[in-house]
C-alpha cells in the first residue's frame, strides 16, 4: 500500500510502498477514505513534538471503510463507515478508568507515536472506530476526529455557560468548529478573532462577530463590543505568545481562558492585573476523549455542527501535495489568495 511518511525534522515527507497493516484479534483494518492535515501536524514534521519511531506515517484525522476484522472483534464488520478516535490507549489503567485516557501509560496517538492516515490503509483497535452515519461525509468524519472534538472538549474545560459570552482566537479548523459549538452551549455572543479576512467572513456564517486583528487593538474592539467588560471565556486556538497574551487580556471579572494552540515558547502575563486581580483562571486543554466522540457525531448528523464548513479542500495522497500543505501551514508558501483556509483533507 501507499503511505506518505515522516523521515526527519525538516524534511519534506517522502512516498513509501508498505506491505498491508497487520491486525490483532481485536482490532480492524480501515481503508482510508479521508485524513485531515492538522497544524498539529506542522509542529510534528518541524521537531517541536517529537514524532517516533522515524519513519513514521502521519495523519490522525481518520475517516473510512472497514475492511477486515480480527477474530475477537464483537461490533465492527467489514463494510462499516467509521471514524478513528486518534489516542490508542490500554483502557484499563487508572487515567483510563477515570475518564482522562489521554494520559493512558502505555497510550499512542495515531500519526504521533504509531502509524496513522496519510496512507491507504491503517489498522486500529476496534474500540477507536466510532460509527460514522450516512449523513456525514468521509472529509468531515476526518475533520470531528480533532477540529471538532478537541473544540468541544475545549468548551467543556472552560466550562461555558448560557448565556456567556465567548472569543475564539483563530477562525482555522479548530476555531470554525469552536464557534459553532459555542453556540450549542447557549453563548450570548461569540467574537471570533483573525487577521484573514476570508476566515473572518467565514467565522461570520458561523453566527460570530469578526474581531480583525491585523486592523487595529483586538483588545480594544472586544471591550467596546462588550460595554467595556470583556468575556466571560476565551479559546487560544493559535499558539502563539501574541494571542495567549491577547485571549488573557480579553476575559472579564471571572473570566475562563483556554489554551489549545500548540506552541513551543514562553508565554507572560502580569499576574496581578490580569489574572489575580479578575481573579482570572488559566486552562489547558489537552486532546480529547472516546466518550466526547458520539455526541460530536450526533451535533454533525443533525447539522447543527456544519462539518463542510471545516473542508477547505481536498487533496490527493501525494508526497508533493502533502508537503505543500504543510508548508502553506508553516508559512513558508503563501495560502491561496480569498480562500478560507481552514483544513485540506487527503483523499486516497
């Protein structure tokens, strides 16, 4: 089979001809149908997360078809459209009693520490396929796998209330999921904070009001927007210093924020004025879990989550077109002029 890996920091990914993935009793064989190109996947190939074993096939935004099943495999049959829940995990230590499997001790992420997408074929434990109804489409399966749930469970770590009010730093695959889902959650308003127009306007089909912050003070158009209060939790969606800062600034009295964008530097604050004083709260959310997936699926099938929005475009399972994206993400090529960018999906 096909599968485009990663060889090394800084290196372009590279074609592979492997033989078909091997199943355990208890695990399916997945043909893949769609795998998403996160920004995730961006700090993996530049070194800031350590990816291994090299080479190493990446994606874990997974969608397909169930090909093959191991003999103890009880609910999975060839045939079935599913969706790959990305944290392979032992489901039995205590992290994963409780409720937190992303700390699972012998736990992988698929196209992080074991193979994932980018590639005809994966295998995966049975317990990772969530049923994928006919109502969803193979590209915006792939996008729910982390877009959508990790947005969703980010909105859960801010513990968002009705009637609140949100900003979400960046209108990418992360954000456009975020502010639909806030929505869910019964948000008053939700502010949605870029400097590109085009996902701006998009975050505007989404019900959110367009904050540009390569126009002026984002700060400043949040507090006026808000009667000088600012809102009740911000989503970090981006990584950077610049917006953690922002976000931070942005929260009223009591106010949630809740770092998500991956990032490999140094973030300050002033401690008094901007998180004792409000008595502001500093969240990280990291991943999110098995048991989040069915009812990110449910909000998709019944359309209030709106998944092709997240598909910007879909690409072929090639070397050339994959490193393209990635370096477009990196922002070594420049995006394409008056698209929204938010996720490219591979399509086998």
């Amino acid at each position: 089979m096909k599968a485009i890996r990663m060889v090394g920091i800084d290196q372009p990914l590279v074609e592979f001809e492997l033989p078909t993935p091997q199943i355990g009793e208890k695990d399916v064989l997945v043909r893949v149908r769609a795998a998403g190109i996160c920004h995730s996947d961006v700090h993996y190939r530049a070194g800031r997360s350590p990816v291994e074993p090299l080479p190493l096939t990446l994606g874990h935004e997974v969608a397909g078809v169930v090909e093959q099943v191991g003999a103890r495999v009880t609910y999975r049959k060839p045939g079935d459209r599913v969706a790959l829940h990305y944290l392979v995990t032992c489901g039995e230590c205590n992290f994963c009693q409780s409720g937190a499997e992303q700390y699972c001790v012998t736990g992988k992420m698929l196209g992080h520490y074991t193979d994932g997408g980018y590639a005809e074929l994966i295998a995966a434990p049975e317990r990772n396929a969530v049923p994928l109804p006919d109502e969803i489409s193979f590209e915006q399966g792939a996008t729910l796998m982390c877009a959508s749930a990790t947005a969703f469970h980010a909105l859960r770590k801010s513990r968002l209330q009705r009637g609140e009010r949100v900003a979400v730093f960046g209108a990418g695959g992360l954000g456009i999921s975020a502010i639909q889902l806030a929505r869910v959650f019964e948000a008053r308003e939700v502010y949605a904070v870029d400097i590109r127009e085009e996902n701006l306007a998009l975050a505007a089909r989404c019900g959110a009001i367009p904050v540009n912050a390569g126009k002026g003070d984002a700060i400043e158009a949040i507090r006026s927007l808000t009667g000088g209060q600012g809102v009740d939790v911000a989503l970090e969606m981006v990584g950077l210093p610049l917006t953690m800062r922002q976000a931070l600034r942005s929260l009223a009295v009591f106010g949630r924020l809740v770092i998500v964008g991956l990032s490999d530097q140094m973030m300050e604050f002033h401690p008094y004025t901007e998180l004792l004083g409000p008595e502001a709260e500093l969240i990280g959310s990291n991943d999110h879990l098995l048991s989040e997936l069915p009812l990110v699926i449910e909000y998709a099938r019944s359309g209030v989550l709106d998944g092709s929005i997240a598909v910007s475009r879909a690409i072929p399972l090639q070397a050339a077109a994959i490193n393209r994206t990635l370096d477009e993400l990196e922002g070594a090529l420049p995006l394409i002029p008056g698209a929204a960018h938010v996720r490219t999906v591979i399509v086998p």
